[in-house]
C-alpha cells in the first residue's frame, strides 16, 4: 500500500515495543495505538521493505484489556505508550515476549513460571531525563518526554509516572525556566530521587548569570528539590543548592542504606527495586557458609543486603566512581565481608583473582548486551546456582542457552518483573540450577 493510503485491518499481536500488529495482503503493518483483537481503520504512515507502519484512524471494535489512559498527553508523547492497555494485560504480554524469546532464541523453557512482579503502576518513576525546549511560538520553555517524532518535545503540564514529588510540578519547572536568561541553552534535566529529597540536574549550554541561579535556588527552596549544574561533561556536576544534597535510599529488608550521586545508576523504580530485591534473595537461598559473586554490582544494590546472610562476597563493576561508593556504603553499614574490583565486564577477566576464585552462587545484573563474553569462563565448576536479572529478554534468552548447554545448568524458573509500567520494556529474573 502507499503511503497515506487507509485500510480496514485486524489486529492479532502485539509487538516487542508496544504496536499492535496487523497484515495487509500478507505484510506486516505495525500499528500504533491498536490492541490485539481490535478491527479499526488505520492510514499508512511510513512504508518500509519488509513492514508498513500505520496509525489508528477508526477504531471499530475494542479490546476487553483497552482502558482510558490516566495521562492527558498520552499519544503525543512517548514516555510511556501502554496507557491504554490494562496493566495486568501488559504484564501478560511481557511475559509472552520473554516466553518466545525463550523459544526463538536461547531454545529453552524454564521448568517454571515465578508469579509477575508488579508494584504501584503510577508515580513510580524515580529517575530519568527529561528535554528542555524553548519555543519562541508558543511563548514558553517545554519540559518533558520526547514525542513519537523524537526531533519533538512533548508539551507535557503534568507526568502520571513520574515521582509526584516532579510529576506535579513539571509546568511549574518550564515556567520557571522561562524566565531565566539562558533559557534557550537549557536541553535537559536529569532527575533523581533518594528517600528524601529529588534532585534536578540541569544540564546549560552557557555559563549561568547570578540571576538565573538565584532563581533557580528560590524554585529549589519552594519545591523541597536538590539542584546541581551540569556546564560540560559528566564530571563537572556540582550542587548548586544545597551545599551538600543527601541522595540515599534504605532497603529496610536487609538494614542497608545506599548513598549515590545523581548521575549514578539506581533502579528506577523504588518499590519494585525492593521487591525484586526479596525475589533474587529468595531464589538466591544465600546461607551462612555461601561464597557469592556479584556481577555488574553497580552500587551494591544487591551485594550489600546479601553480604548481610552469607559467608563471603565480591562485587565487580566497570565503573570505577560506583565501586569506590559501594566499598565505602559497605563500611559505613558495617558490612566486613564485602570487596569490591573494578573491570570491564565485557573483555575477558579470567586471570583475574575473583574469576579464578571457587563461588558457590552467582548473581548478575548486566545491562541490554548480557553476559556473554563472561560466560566464556563463569561460572566454574563450584558454582551450582546462578540467579539473572535482565533488562532485555533476547540477551537473556541468548545466555540462557549457554548456561544450558556448555554449562550444565537447568532453567529452572524465570518470571517478569514489571519495572517500567505502561511501557514495553521487559525486565526479568531467570534462576539457574547446575544438574
């Protein structure tokens, strides 16, 4: 079909990013805003070789899971894109992505399927980055989401997922950036909140005038936010006010406190970052006499509260600032039997102490690529159990074969854990027994 052309279709699935996805004359046609089990009326807005893509113009029947989206700006803006999808329906299409990932990919299947993890589906999102934009015409500063074109800002007032502490006042945030001097050279702001306090990072293209930092110290002072300036790369974040902002979180499960920098990498999602927390200690089963390594230990999110039951652990992280915070948080929790190392992940470490070193379990947590290249020599012959967090099924499903066939493990069990609601990011949790 051509470009701009429309057609009644029937949607059957839905796609990895959240479309719904249709065939007209036996090509795939992806389509935004449409659930499975929908007819509608859709208009071709881009054609490729292999798929088309479309947008709804009539809906003419509608999905039992579609519900109305909570957020005003839902369809411009493309922060979050199953609004309209009921959340347990969203938690049941991830696990079927994971499931085929399974299948297609790593050819295994878990002996079973651990019950989805959710926690509170708004108001959740304690960490991200938002776009800046001044627009002359409209006579104001955009603060928020890209749209589904990315070259746009979404004209966001207010965000249902973000921490209310930010998602209330993000048309307060843009007013006040509009009357600041270099409003024009403000691209974006990074956002993160500890237990008490969030902090904006605002990232300015040109030195900021006595002005513009009174102002925003006044706005920071009347919201209850922490602000840092960000003039150049990543190491020239500094507080702007207060003089020492207190970023920490507590995992009151394991007694322990996490000091962090508003940069660093947190889980995004607090509630479940405790829950998934509780999940990965439970398939973990860490006992007194247990030798564990972390891998990809960022802060030691998950090192710190399993030191608190096991013999021994070492964490291993790429990032060097991160291990330096995560050895002195496990001193000032009075953890003794946590150590920390700095390495690459994705280039080969087998000579190094930690690789070489007999562990009964491993936990890993890797970013999108996986595990793979760690895989070449971990886990050794004294690991029996190995528990995976993922944040992309097709890595894990990739790794899982690995672990299945050139290590010996069993799949015994993998769930979803849903950490980003109302979008299709799909994070998971996959425990490996060796047997």
């Amino acid at each position: 079909m051509k470009k701009n052309c429309t057609a009644e279709i029937e949607v059957t699935d839905l796609s990895h990013d959240g479309r719904g996805v249709a065939r007209i004359d036996g090509k795939a046609v992806f389509v935004r805003g449409a659930l499975p089990g929908e007819r509608a009326t859709v208009r071709i807005v881009r054609r490729k070789r292999s798929f088309d893509e479309a947008e709804v113009e009539t809906l003419h029947s509608r999905s039992p899971d579609r519900v109305e989206p909570r957020c005003a700006h839902f369809g411009q803006c493309a922060g979050c894109n199953l609004q309209h999808l009921a959340p347990a329906a969203q938690i049941a299409a991830k696990q079927r992505v994971l499931a085929e990932n399974f299948e297609r990919i790593g050819k295994v299947a878990p002996e079973r399927w651990l019950p989805p993890l959710a926690d509170a589906p708004w108001g959740y999102r304690r960490k991200g980055r938002l776009s800046v934009r001044h627009v002359e015409k409209k006579g104001r500063v955009l603060v928020g989401f890209r749209e589904s074109n990315p070259r746009f800002v979404a004209d966001v007032r207010r965000c249902e997922v973000l921490h209310p502490a930010l998602g209330t006042k993000i048309e307060a945030l843009g007013d006040m950036l509009g009357t600041l001097a270099a409003a024009a050279q403000i691209p974006q702001i990074e956002f993160a909140a500890g237990d008490e306090v969030m902090a904006l990072v605002i990232r300015h293209l040109v030195p900021l005038g006595e002005g513009d930092r009174q102002a925003l110290i006044e706005f920071a002072r009347a919201h209850g936010f922490a602000v840092y300036l960000q003039p150049g790369g990543l190491d020239s974040v500094h507080p702007l006010w207060p003089e020492a902002p207190a970023l920490r979180y507590t995992l009151p499960e394991s007694g322990v406190t996490l000091a962090f920098e508003p940069l660093d990498f947190v889980q995004v999602n607090a509630g479940m970052n405790r829950r998934m927390i509780e999940l990965a200690m439970e398939l973990l089963e860490p006992g007194a006499g247990d030798r564990v390594l972390d891998l990809f230990c960022g802060l030691g999110n998950f090192t710190l509260p399993v030191a608190r039951r096991v013999a021994r652990i070492e964490g291993v992280e790429g990032d060097a600032d991160l291990v330096r915070r995560a050895a002195a948080t496990a001193t000032s929790n009075g953890i003794d039997n946590a150590r920390f190392h700095v390495a690459n992940l994705f280039e080969d470490h087998r000579q190094a102490s930690w690789a070489r070193a007999a562990w009964d379990k491993l936990l890993r947590a890797p970013p999108r690529a996986g595990a793979d290249k760690l895989l070449e020599y971990l886990p050794g012959k004294d690991t029996h159990r190995v528990v995976y967090v993922s944040c992309h099924p097709g890595s894990l499903a990739r790794d899982a074969q690995i672990l299945v066939q050139a290590h010996g493990f069993r799949l015994a069990a993998a769930g979803v854990m849903d950490m980003f609601p109302h979008t299709a990011h799909v994070e998971s949790i996959a425990l490996f027994e060796r047997g």
